[in-house]
C-alpha cells in the first residue's frame, strides 16, 4: 500500500486538473519546476514567457491550467520560488 505524502492541485478550467501526488519517502512534486533543475527560479520564468499564449494542447508551462500560458502563471512560479521540497 502506498500513502499519499502530498497532493499538489495546480490549477482548474474547463475540463483540467493538473494533479501530482508524492508517496512518502519519495521525492515530492514540484511541477513549477519547467526546466528540471530541482528549483523553481528565472530559468522557470524564461520557459513560461517563451511559450506565452494559447497552448495547443496541454503544455507543461500552463500552470494554473486554464488552457492559456499567461501571467496566472508566472504567479505560481512566484509562489514556488526556490528549492524544489
């Protein structure tokens, strides 16, 4: 049986729900993270502002999931600054 350490909810809109879940002992999620360097910084920020718009499909920079790349983004990036958990 696995257990649940943390459940990150990253944004709602028609249809979409981003959802990651950690299970204790593993390493917990961080989907800010664009880039994989196990911390949200400007590196994050400059992916965000490069893919800026509608997103074709789902897209990893689409953080708050409401189909659009856009400043709601960059506020989650803001709020996730630092070192990955």
């Amino acid at each position: 049986m696995t257990h649940i350490r943390r459940i990150v909810m990253a944004g709602f809109a028609a249809g979409a729900l981003l959802l990651a879940a950690a299970p204790v002992g593993g390493a917990a999620p961080c989907p800010e993270d664009l880039n994989g360097d196990n911390e949200v910084g400007f590196g994050d920020v400059l992916q965000v502002i490069a893919n800026w718009g509608p997103c074709p499909e789902i897209c990893p920079e689409d953080l708050s999931g409401n189909g659009v790349v856009d400043f709601a983004d960059i506020l989650f990036l803001i709020s996730a600054w630092g070192p990955c958990p």
